[in-house]
C-alpha cells in the first residue's frame, strides 16, 4: 500500500493512515452473509477510508459525503481506490470512501436475483447507520469495468440510496429496471 511507484498521486496509506488523516479499516464480517450467489458466495470483506473526524468524532451529523467505489474483475480494491485517485480525494476533500472487495458477485442468487442489487444497497445502509457524519443525501457509487456493471446494479437496486452514479469502462449486459 505504500508501493513508490504510480502515474497518479498519491496520498500514500502508511500504517493504515495517510499524512492528510484518512484512515483505512478492513472489515471482514458475515453481516451479508444471507445474501449468496448460488455458489455460496457472499459479501464478506470491505474497506473503509475515513476522515479521521469521523474516526474521533468530532465530524458534525451528516457533514461527510460518501463514495462507494467499485474495483474492476481481478483488480484490488485498495488499488483501485488508490490508483483512481479516491484516496487523494478522500484526504483534499474530507470524503469516505467504502470498496467492497466483491469480484466473484456477479452472479444470481438461488431466486434468479442479482447478488450486487441487493448487497450493494445493504452495505451503504449499514455504512450509513454505522457513521452518522455521512451525509445520506451525497452517497455516489463509481466501477471500472466489472466495477461499471457493479455500480449499474447497485443504483437499480435501490436508487433512492445514491446522489449520482459515474460508472467508467462497462460492459454491456445490464438490463434497466422500472
């Protein structure tokens, strides 16, 4: 994660914290674990970049927008919110900033359900229940590649949840809902 090589800047996470105060958690739970591909597969790690005012709470209600940003198939997650320029973002603009790490999820559940409608939406509730200095009314989701198709269905399964969407690079294949 400290790695001196890039072509973007960087805002360099050094012991789990950059120079500008955003702190990385790792989250590993079964809290998704009731949502599953047919393979059994499941939402079960996530990373979370915080303003470190949210971490010492002293970051007012509602004051901290939100990026769910979404990794492409085989990429990283903590790569790719570095490399895209999340984290620096995150450190400049006092964001946080929650990459699931859900490559395998593309996939149905036993009822023919898309896994990432429904799981995508239910971590931006959880993240939004567990930090309430996130603004609710300024949650964005953005994917690259698999990532795209991920935001896609994060947005059709719950719209209301998401200010605006930027997927980048998709694959087409991802039908509208009503």
């Amino acid at each position: 994660d400290s790695a001196p090589y890039s072509l973007s800047i960087r805002n360099a996470l050094i012991n789990g914290a950059t120079a500008d105060g955003i702190i990385e958690f790792t989250r590993v739970e079964e809290r998704f674990s009731d949502i599953q591909t047919t393979a059994g597969e499941y939402l079960q790690t996530w990373y979370e970049y915080l303003p470190e005012e949210i971490v010492r709470g002293t970051a007012g209600k509602g004051t901290i927008p939100m990026i769910l940003a979404l990794h492409g198939g085989g990429d990283d997650p903590r790569q790719f919110v570095d490399g895209q320029g999340f984290l620096k973002l995150a450190g400049d603009k006092r964001i946080a900033v929650i990459a699931p790490e859900k490559s395998a999820l593309h996939a149905k559940d036993a009822n023919g359900n898309s896994v990432l409608a429904q799981v995508l939406p239910k971590l931006v509730r959880h993240v939004l229940e567990t930090y309430p200095e996130i603004d609710a009314s300024r949650v964005y989701v953005t994917g690259y590649s698999m990532g795209c198709i991920a935001s896609f269905e994060a947005i059709f399964g719950e719209p209301s949840l998401f200010a605006a969407a930027f997927p980048q690079a998709g694959i087409a294949g991802v039908a509208p809902t009503e």
